[in-house]
C-alpha cells in the first residue's frame, strides 16, 4: 500500500528564520501519529504545508500521491491552533456550512457529538468559551471522511474532564485506512491512544519511531523520553 504522506527534502523559510530544514518524512496508513516538539520547532508550519495553505520553498509533499492543492482539499482535515469560525454564526449554521463546502461531511455523526458534549446548536459561537470553540472545531473536523487528519493542539484549550471523550472522538472517528498527525504539548495526556510519534527541533526531525519500540529500547514513556530530549 502506497503511503499516506510523503515528505521529500522540505524547507520552509520565513523572514529572518527558516521553519524547516530538508526534511523527509513518510507516513503509512491507519496511523495515530504525535508531531512533538518544543515551541517554535516547524510543527504548525508542517501541517500548513501538509493541508496546502502553505507551499514548500524546497522539496516536494505528497498526499496519497498528489501534491498539496485543490485535489488533496478532500484528502485532508486539517484543524489550525486558533478559532477560525465566524463569531456571528450560530453551530448549526456551521454545519450546514461544513456540509456545503464539504462532500465528506457526515452531519449526522456531528450533531450526535454535539449531544455527547452537551453543546446546543442554537448557540452563536460568541457566547461560548474559547474551550468549547475548539470543541466544535474538532467535532467539525472529525466529521469528514478524510484520508489525512492533521490536528493541531486538538486539546489544548479543552478541560482535563473532556479530553478523555475528545481522545475517544479521535479514536472512533477515523477510517482505518485513514491516519491522524496530532501536534501536542500534552503528551502524558495524549500518549495512550498514539502508533508513532515524530519528534521536531529547530525545523528538523530528529526521531521518528513507533511508541512500542520507543518502549521496548529505552524503557520509558513518551511524555518521559520527550522531557528528557528537550530537556522541559
């Protein structure tokens, strides 16, 4: 099976600094992945690169064989750090936004989440915490048949009571052909449901495993090996 994600010598620059440094990477199908690193290591970059709202200045990217652009729209999920949805916009509005916009969207598997996490769809976006923003944000996106999932910090503003169902979210909404890049500060959090983990400095990856083996050779947890390596 050919891969879901291949990354061939990229390098991004921005003014003054360079992101990322001739990275490679390759990712298989049916795979929870952690994108890991410090702030400012190229994470949120890459996965812009990946969801083609950024383009490369060097090297090639590859999703399920076609370069970042229109096509690869309905490969990938991509779920940035900050809110992008219109305060004015009720939820419900959004999703039939979402199921517009998007062929793959499934409407029926969001509302049910929706009524897992007690939000109301007659609510507007403005009155809701910067928490349950995110919340509906996720929920958006894992209600699309996509190939590629890339999330970034898809726990980060939630409250440590919900980030159990958001993991199961993750877990239970995804093809199994599918694959999930998760970019995180909580590990300890999110290390249970992971396959891989990539780990990111100063725009170069510097570890890219999977977590059985990252067990078995050095003994330890991810969060654990991680604070080690980026000395937190």
């Amino acid at each position: 099976m050919n891969p879901i994600l291949t990354c061939q010598d990229i390098t991004k620059r921005y003014t003054g600094f360079t992101a990322l440094f001739n990275v490679d990477l390759t990712l298989e199908r049916g795979r929870i992945i952690g994108l890991l690193g410090p702030n400012g290591s190229g994470k949120t970059t890459l996965l812009k690169l990946i969801s083609g709202l950024l383009v490369p200045d060097m090297g090639k990217i590859e999703v399920c064989g076609v370069e970042p652009g229109i096509a690869t729209k309905k490969r990938v999920s991509y779920l940035p750090e900050k809110t992008y949805l219109a305060d004015w916009m009720r939820v419900d509005q959004v999703m039939d936004f979402f199921q517009d916009f998007y062929q793959d969207f499934d409407k029926e598997r969001a509302y049910g989440m929706l009524t897992d996490l007690h939000i109301d769809p007659k609510q507007k976006l403005k009155t809701m915490s910067k928490g349950t923003k995110e919340k509906v944000q996720l929920i958006l996106v894992m209600s699309r048949e996509a190939d590629l999932y890339c999330l970034d910090e898809p726990i980060g503003g939630v409250d440590p009571a919900s980030r159990d169902y958001i993991l199961n979210t993750i877990l239970s909404n995804y093809r199994e052909k599918s694959t999930i890049l998760i970019s995180t500060h909580l590990i300890s959090d999110i290390e249970k449901i992971l396959d891989e983990v990539v780990f990111l400095k100063d725009g170069n990856i510097t570890l890219h495993s999977s977590v059985d083996d990252i067990r078995l050779k050095e003994g330890k947890s991810i969060d654990s090996l991680f604070r080690e390596v980026f000395k937190c």
